[in-house]
C-alpha cells in the first residue's frame, strides 16, 4: 500500500479540526445533560436548551406545585447556561476559522482543498467531517478500495489459531475519534440521503430488525460510504441517488 499526499498538510488538518472543538463539543454534551438533569427533578422537561436567552426565561418557570425554581438551583442553571453559551461561541469560532481557510484556499481543481469542497456538497456531509476525511484518509493516495477499506480502520479483527478462524469484531488500530466519525457520518447519511442505493442497501438488510445485525450493518454502510467518497474525490463518480449540493 503506498501512502502518498503531503503529511505536512494532514498535520496542518488534524490540528486546525480536532482536539480543541472536540473537546468543547464534549464540554457541550455534558453539560446540556447536567441541565436536564437539574431540570428533571422538578418534572421540567419543555425547557428549550437551543434557544437563546435562556438564562432570562429561568424566571418564567414554574416547577409542578406553579412555584418559581428554588433561588438556589436558579442561580446554578443560570451559571450553567451562561458556560454554555460562552461554549457554544467558541465552537462556532472554530468553525468559522476553518469556513475562512478554507474560503481563502486557492481554488485549484486538484488536492485537499478541492476534494473537502466536493464532499462537503454531499448532503449530509459537513465541512468539518470532509476536511477529517481528507486529510487522515482519501488524501493519501490509496490504490484500490480494498486499501480506503483497510486504512479507514474500517475492516475485521481476525483471531486465527490452527484451523479455526473467528472476528473479534472492528479493528481498534488508529484515532478513536477518526474512527467515530466514519461510523456517525454513516448514520447521518441515512438521514439525510434516504433515497440513495446506499441507503436503500442498508434498509433491504435490516429487515430482521436484529439490533446485532443493525451494529454490523452499520459499520458494512460506513466502509461502503467511505470507498464511495473516495470515488467521488478520485474519479468524480457520485455514488447512485445521492443528493448533492449546488456547486
């Protein structure tokens, strides 16, 4: 397997991308559920969490016995959303960095920079996640889609002793978070890309409705997705029914 594409340009990708917002999205998610979970103790479940100003619409709630939230639990969920908005502006300032570089990027019909801007058309498919799949996967020059399988870390674990020969599941080799988001951005394409063959391969599959046969598909849909993007970026091949942005 030969590994080309510039590693100075995939370190360039990985430190403009990761770490920090993936970190700050962790943040997001944790406390979002200690909110809730604030809020679920005094049988609030309506509170809207993306709505702006909602440390001022604190005062308008009422708990199941129509008195106001205790002073006390107001003045901590107040807090709480105020850390999460200061969270949510740098992740939008991640985002926009990344929106401008790209933006600024010489519009060359070849390279990084040109494959990102044609999956980010993919529906479904955001710029954060094209650029993650550039630079660690379809920008280092895989011969073959047997090799985009193997590299995406997206293949079997096989454990052979003598005759027998059994999978331990997915290979846990490379970046966890990599690895993650091949498997989220397969859920987001049968979200966003319900009429696609894809799609439609992985329904015709999950017919048994077996939650041990979902797991697997699911993973069989992310290998197939990402030998599809590879495709698109190399030949300019869209996969079958898949719904792209304008241009």
């Amino acid at each position: 397997m030969q590994y080309g594409g510039d590693s100075d340009a995939r370190r360039r990708g990985r430190a403009a991308a990761e770490p920090e917002r993936q970190t700050l999205v962790g943040e997001q998610t944790r406390l979002i559920n200690r909110i809730k979970a604030i809020l679920a103790r005094f049988g609030i479940r309506s509170f809207r969490l993306s709505l702006r100003n909602g440390a001022d619409r604190l005062i308008a709630i009422r708990i199941a016995e129509g008195t106001p939230l205790p002073d006390n639990t107001r003045a901590e969920l107040h807090r709480l959303l105020e850390r999460l908005d200061l969270l949510r502006a740098q992740i939008r300032t991640i985002e926009g960095d990344r929106l401008r570089r790209l933006a600024a990027a010489p519009a060359a019909p070849e390279g990084p920079h040109a494959m990102v801007r044609l999956i980010a058309r993919v529906i479904g498919v955001g710029v954060e996640t094209a650029d993650m799949l550039v630079h660690e996967i379809l920008s280092c020059g895989l011969r073959d889609r047997r090799a985009v399988a193997r590299y995406a870390r997206l293949t079997g674990s096989p454990d052979e002793s003598g005759q027998r020969r059994r999978e331990r599941g997915l290979a846990r080799a490379g970046s966890a978070r990599v690895r993650h988001g091949r498997i989220q951005l397969a859920w987001r394409f049968l979200l966003f890309q319900k009429d696609s063959a894809l799609a439609r391969w992985f329904q015709a599959r999950m017919a048994d409705g077996r939650k041990a046969t979902r797991k697997t598909m699911i993973v069989a849909l992310a290998r197939k997705l990402m030998i599809a993007l590879w495709r698109l970026v190399t030949t300019g091949e869209a996969p079958q029914g898949v719904s792209l942005r304008a241009a």
